[in-house]
C-alpha cells in the first residue's frame, strides 16, 4: 500500500482536478446524468491524492538531510494552499452543486499546482527557518480562531438576550441589540470561521513540532485539548449546516457558547503546560524540578527555610 501511494505525484493530482473541471465545463452543453456523482468521486480522488503527495514529501526531505526543514520550500507552501482551496471549492459545492463555482476556483487551485512544480528545485529552508514560519503561522491562526470563537459567543448571549427581549415585547426600547437574523448570520460565520483557523493552527503546530523535536506530542495537554476543540468545531459545523431544526438560530447559539467552553479548556490546557511558554522558560521550570527532586535540592530547600 505504501509502495503505491509513494508513486503520487503531482501530475496525478492535477490531472483529478482537471477531469473535475471537464466535467463541470460538461453542464453548458446540457443535462448529464451522474455528472454530479462523478464530479464528487473525482473531487474525493483528488483530495485524497493531494493529502497523501503532502504527507510523503514530510517524510522524505530531499536535498537538505537532516538539517532540511519540512514542508518548509515554496513548493510545499503552494501545494497547501492549493489543498486549502480544494477543500474550500468541495465543502461549497457539496452545499450548492447547482452553482458554477468550480470555473473559478479550479482554476486557481491548478495554477498553483503548477507553480508547484515550478519552484520544485528550490532547496528546502532550514529546520530552525521551517520552525519561525510554522510558529508563526501557529500563532497568528490560533490567535484568529481563539477571536472568532469569542465573537461567536458573544453573538450568542446577544441572541439570547434579545430573544427573550422579543417574548417579552421589550425590543422597541432604548436598549437596541442586533436584530436576530443578523446575529445568527454573525454566529455561523465566526463557527466557520474559527473552525477553519483552528484547524490551520493546528496542522502548522504539527509541522512545527516535527520540525523541531522530530515527533507531535499528542498526549500533551495542550495539544491534545487543542485537538479535542477542532473536533469539537467540525461537529458543531457540520450539524449547524446539515442539519436544520425549527429553530435554526438557536441551535447555532448553543453549539457556539460550547465551543466558547471548549476553548477555555484549551487555554487552560496550553498555558499550565510548558506547551504555552517559551523556550527559555519551559527549560527554567524543568531545571528548577529537577534541581528540586535531588538530595542537593533538598538540601538547598532545607537552607533558604532556615
């Protein structure tokens, strides 16, 4: 199995998209039966093929050894946002299959593709490099999906508050809220929203860490509640946008104030493990219990109570 997924190649995977797209350009010349279908297999074959080319070049780093960062040239960066844009063109039409969407976003996700395989020979950026980028990139996509999901709570209590405000014919006073289709549409926005930028932090904090130390750490608190949170947000997007009870706009409400609970676990998580600190600190902290843990350290505690 291994074997024959190594044989991926770029190619494979344009080629999928392409055949998408012929099939998309199918529908100006009139009703197909099973374009849909295929539309969809082929779609699935080409994410597949995509995620599996990307998992591959981050197990084997060519022209750099060890010291080679990875998924860190900009080949790698153009095939992820090439991934990104697949997924987001999928996730729509399975929404809208109606719509001609895919004449657009197609062809940019080909077109980076083919940048890919344009900057292809350019030598890899280093590990301590591939380390700063991910970091960064970890920082700045947490930080946006940590704001969306507190807009969203916020938009929730607001839902609320102005729901009972209506029952009890008090909307009309002085004290004006948001009407609540405006803040449904706020709630399941910053729902997928967060959703999507937790989700890029957390893949960029799993590059970052095999970059570094060589391996994930799931079973670190931090990681692992961060995890639990992105599952968490994909549930609450799916049943928020496949399932559609009476009341719509509440049901996004409750799912949106338990990803606001989800997300104080996370933090709580990152920021009491050495997860959430720096370097320097993390290794303070760790020499400290060390110290403490051996006979001079007792002894050492033992002379600063006296």
């Amino acid at each position: 199995m291994l074997a024959f997924l190594s044989e991926i190649s770029i190619t494979c995977v344009f080629a999928s998209y392409l055949v998408v797209l012929v099939l998309e350009l199918l529908r100006l010349f009139g009703r197909i039966p099973g374009r849909g279908l295929f539309v969809i297999g082929m779609m699935s074959v080409g994410l597949f093929t995509h995620v599996c080319y990307l998992l591959i070049r981050a197990t084997v780093v060519e022209g750099g050894g060890q010291e080679a960062g990875l998924l860190a040239t900009w080949s790698d960066w153009s095939l992820l946002v090439a991934l990104g844009l697949a997924i987001a063109f999928f996730v729509l039409y399975l929404r809208r299959p109606d719509t001609i969407i895919s004449f657009f976003f197609l062809p940019a996700v080909m077109a980076l593709l083919g940048m890919a395989i344009a900057l292809g020979n350019r030598p890899p950026f280093s590990r301590t490099e591939a380390i700063e980028v991910w970091r960064s990139v970890h920082a700045i996509a947490m930080m946006a999906g940590s704001i969306a999901v507190l807009i969203g709570f916020l938009a929730g209590i607001m839902y609320l508050v102005q729901s009972r405000r209506l029952k009890q014919k008090r909307a009309g006073s002085t004290f004006r809220l948001p009407t609540l289709e405006s803040l449904g549409r706020l709630n399941r926005r910053c729902l997928v929203g967060s959703t999507v930028a937790v989700g890029i932090g957390l893949i960029a904090g799993v590059v970052m860490n095999l970059n570094r130390w060589g391996s994930v750490g799931w079973t670190d608190q931090g990681v692992l509640l961060s995890t639990l949170l992105l599952v968490w947000l994909l549930v609450a997007t799916g049943i928020e946008y496949f399932y559609a009870p009476a009341s719509r706009g509440r049901k996004a409400v409750y799912l949106t104030m338990a990803s606001g609970g989800f997300l104080v676990l996370a933090m709580i998580g990152v920021l009491t493990t050495p997860h959430g600190q720096s370097e320097q600190g993390a290794a303070a902290k760790d020499n400290v219990e060390l110290s403490s843990s051996t006979p001079a350290g007792w002894l050492k505690s033992t002379e600063d109570l006296r």
